[in-house]
C-alpha cells in the first residue's frame, strides 16, 4: 500500500482496523479513505486520532484478545489470499499464524446434519490426521463443523477457524488459530457467514464438502473453491436423501468422491504419515548437545552390519570388523554423527512399532527405548548428561502429534519426565524455544513451531 511509508510506519494496519469500526467503513473503503489523503494529512489524521479513547480502547481490545493485524503485504497473506478477487486489507488473527504456512484441509456441511454427515466427517478427519504437516480449515460453526473441529482435538490436529464475527464474541474459544476480517468488537451478521466462506475456501489448499443439502452455505464455499483452482472433494449421499442434494450435484458437476477407504487421500495429494514425520528427535539433540545429523545421509546395509559388531562384542577382544570401524572413526570427522544416525534409526523404529505416538503417556515406555538403545552403545557421546536429553527428546518426540495440536503444559511435560530437576526440564525448554524447535501458545502450553 502506498501509505506504508508515509510516516505511519507497521501502525497504518492498526489505523485501517479502527477506521473499520466506524458504522458504513468497510476494509475496502477504509483504505480508500487513506489513499485519498496525502501524506501530511494522513500523518494529520493519524494524530488526532491516537489521542482519543475509542483508539486507545481499540488497542487494548487487541492487547486483551491477543489479536495480531496481519496486512496484505504479509508473505502467509499473500501466499494464501494473495489471488483471491475480493481480499480484505486486513486480517485479526488470534494464536499461531504459523499454521498457514501447512497443507490445509477445509471440512465444511450441513449445520442441519445427521448421523451419515457426521460418521463422515469423523472418518475424514481420522483420515487426514494420519498425513504430515497438516492443519484443518474450519468456520467455527454448529453442525459439521463443530464435529470437525472435536475431531480434530481427539487427533491433536492443529485447526484454522475463521469467523463471521469480532473476535470478542469468541473471546472464550482458545483454538488454534482464529481469523476475522472484522475488529474485535464487531458482532454476527447473517450475511458476514456466506462472505467469510471466500477465505476459508482461499486459505485451503483442499476442500470437503461432508454434507450439503439444496442452499446449503457450504456449496459457497465450493463454489469459490472452484474460483481459486482449489481441490474440491465431496461425500456422495444417497439420491432420494435431501441432505445430500448439493454434494451429489457437486460430484456430478466435476467434484472429487471421498472414499471410506482415505484413496483420496491420494489424489489430494495428501501424503506421508505420522511415522514419516521429520525427524524431531534429531532437531531436539541438535539443540540440547548442538550435533548436527545430515537429513540426507543413509546407511547402507554393510556399515550397519559392522557397527552391530561393536554394540555386541564391545566388552570382547578386536575384531577384524570393529578394527575397520575404529579406523573409519578416526579419519572421518562426521563418525558420530554416523553412530548417532544409527542409534536414531533404532530409535525410531522402536517407537513407531510401538505406536508410542499414539499414547499421550508413554513416558515409561521412552524409558525403555533408551535403555534398550543405548545399553548396546558404549560409544563416549551417549555420556550421562547427554543421555538424559536424549531422553527428553524421545519423550517429545513421543508425544510430537500432540505438540503439533493442543500442546503440552510445563506441568504435563514435567510430569512426563518427573525423574529430572523443574528447573533442569525448564533450562532445556528455553534453549528448545531458542532453539526454533518449541514456542508457548496463548494458554501457555508449549507447542512446535
């Protein structure tokens, strides 16, 4: 925007918004007003204003809420309502803005659904649960969307909400994310519904329909799907049933079938699943013991063989085997590297063929994969101190689909590992927040960034 720089500085967003609150100013208008004033008089303007109480109450209506105003020259804004025909100049967004940067999935229906919407919608996302870097795209209504959403907290499947209202309404719902192209204190409107849904189909990458009757609102936002090239996906209904009229009329006007099965999970290009995930336990030790692994690096078959050899037989006299690998160790730089991928592996596996990922307590059972792991190891990198934040970055690893969702509480992560100091688990968390690797949402639970 041309007034970006014209004395006003990052606060010309916050001025748009107040300037929204006013009754007839709408986002479009409110930056026409701005363009049609010069520089000096929108500094002018700018100055009388910051000195009323409405601004001042404004601001702290913000502050309260935790709402961020993210503009149109935003790199997430542009990547998600940058090609969108009728984009608000400013967005009011509450919690990890970061979510927009995943694979979306926006489930939308019926507020008048029945059991077959609902079973649906719970298979979908159960579905969509299992996929890597994921995040659901909601319209925080009654009806398919609040099971989408319950289903979501039931999975720890982070969720973009986006309203049809002032955040001040919601005040009390801590999901997520929620977006709102109107200030806080803004109430409902019947027809803001239909025009939130333009965002909700622009910011997701796919599109579900679970459930739509004849003038469902949902077939809006297929409808605008379509406008943004968007994947659009339907649940088939039965031909006589009138709840199902508007999706089985989107299948037959070109919309993708959701299968029982999740083989659309395909052509969604929904890929990868939680045990395919990026490597946590790695990030975490590169962190806490500052060792980088190499993402790329694999370890063929022989090298593992000759390794095994020295986990087995390290307390027993040299063999030819263990010879070649202490002399691999000695003139190759990245040799622990190369053990510690190996032990990672193990790791992995164990905790995967355990499904440790999908029990939130699973503390006991970290304990045991490290014993298990590193009793074969007498590697001198796998020392006490460094054994102990290996175990911390199993148990978060563990428990990484609940940290990509709700979170975890200081107190829940304590209690996870309560065989450490508060103050040593709180020491290693700063340095994991540092780090890039965790960050505290609004609630105060620690999530991954």
């Amino acid at each position: 925007m041309r007034f970006r720089e014209s004395g006003i500085g990052e606060e010309y967003k916050l001025l748009i918004g107040f300037l929204m609150t006013k009754q007839g100013i709408g986002s479009i208008r409110a930056v026409n007003i701005l363009l049609g004033l010069t520089d000096d008089e929108r500094k002018k303007l700018f100055g009388q204003i910051k000195g009323t109480g409405e601004y001042s109450e404004y601001l702290s209506l913000l502050k309260k809420n935790r709402i961020e105003v993210v503009d149109s020259e935003g790199e997430l804004y542009k990547k998600r309502f940058g090609e969108l025909k009728y984009r608000p100049a400013v967005l009011f967004c509450r919690g990890n803005i970061g979510l927009m940067s995943r694979t979306t999935v926006a489930v939308v229906g019926s507020r008048n659904c029945d059991q077959y919407g609902v079973n649906a919608t719970r298979r979908i996302v159960e579905q969509v649960a299992k996929c890597k870097n994921i995040a659901l795209v909601t319209g925080l209504a009654t009806g398919i969307d609040s099971v989408a959403l319950e289903e979501a907290r039931k999975y720890a499947v982070p969720t973009i909400s986006v309203i049809a209202g002032g955040h001040k309404i919601f005040s009390k719902i801590n999901n997520d994310l929620i977006i709102s192209e109107y200030p806080p204190a803004n109430k409902l409107s019947k027809g803001h519904f239909i025009i939130r849904n333009r965002l909700i189909a622009s910011l997701a990458d796919v599109v579900i329909v679970a459930q739509a009757g004849e003038k469902s609102g949902a077939l809006y936002t297929a409808e605008y799907a379509k406008q943004c090239n968007k994947l659009l996906f339907a649940v088939p209904g039965q031909m006589t049933d009138y709840r199902f009229i508007g999706c089985n009329r989107l299948i037959s006007n070109g919309a993708n079938i959701v299968d029982w099965e999740g083989n659309w999970l395909h052509k969604a290009n929904l890929v990868g699943v939680l045990g395919d995930q990026e490597n946590l336990l790695e990030r975490v030790l590169g962190v806490l013991i500052d060792i980088q692994i190499d993402q790329k690096e694999r370890i063929n078959q022989v090298e593992r063989e000759k390794l095994m050899v020295i986990n087995y037989n390290i307390y027993d006299e040299k063999t030819p085997e263990e010879s070649i690998i202490r002399n691999k160790e000695n003139d190759n730089s990245n040799s622990q590297n190369f053990i510690l991928k190996c032990l990672f592996d193990s790791i992995i596996k164990d905790i995967v063929s355990s499904k440790c990922q999908e029990n939130s307590k699973c503390s006991m059972l970290a304990q045991r994969i490290i014993e298990k792991n590193t009793s074969k190891s007498a590697m001198s990198i796998i020392q006490n101190e460094n054994k102990r934040k290996l175990f911390l970055a199993v148990a978060l690893y563990c428990q990484q689909n609940i940290l990509q969702g709700q979170g975890l509480s200081f107190e829940e992560i304590c209690c996870g590992i309560n065989e450490f100091r508060r103050d040593e688990i709180r020491r290693y968390l700063t340095k994991l927040e540092v780090g890039g690797i965790l960050r505290q949402n609004l609630i105060g639970k620690y999530v991954l960034c």
